[in-house]
C-alpha cells in the first residue's frame, strides 16, 4: 500500500463527556503481497514513544507522519 492522499482529521471534544473521548486509526491493506486491516489508538502527545514491530529488512519501507497541530513549535529526533 503506498498512498500520499490520505486525509487528516482532528477529534475535539467538549462537555462532562470529553474525559472519555477517543480516536482511532486504521489501514486496510489488499494488495498482491499483503492483506488485512490494522489499527491503533490515537493516544496524546508523550514526550517518548517506541514503535514497535516496524520492518527493517532490506527493501522495505516504513512511513512516520509526524503532525503539531499548535502554534507552538516542535522538536523530533527519530
């Protein structure tokens, strides 16, 4: 799957239910090699996160999209 068109969206929530709202995410993958659907929690910002199970064998590629929807600005090492 190599798609550049996805769509961002972004989940405010408001009122005595807000403390129980929640997001997530998901790729479903049809193609020749690879098949299935996957999804994660789309948790808040933390200030270290460890991604675990990604591929690094040769030939293969990964995608990290990093988002900062504030105006204030922020610092990645990856």
């Amino acid at each position: 799957m190599d798609r550049d068109d996805s769509a961002a969206y972004s989940v405010r929530a408001a009122g005595p239910l807000a403390p129980g709202v929640a997001a997530e995410q998901y790729v479903l993958a049809d193609g020749p090699d690879v098949r299935g659907v996957a999804t994660a929690a789309c948790t808040g910002p933390t200030r270290e996160h460890w991604f675990v199970g990604a591929e690094s064998a040769v030939g293969e590629r990964g995608r990290l999209v990093l988002a900062n929807p504030s105006d204030t600005p922020a610092v990645v090492s990856v």
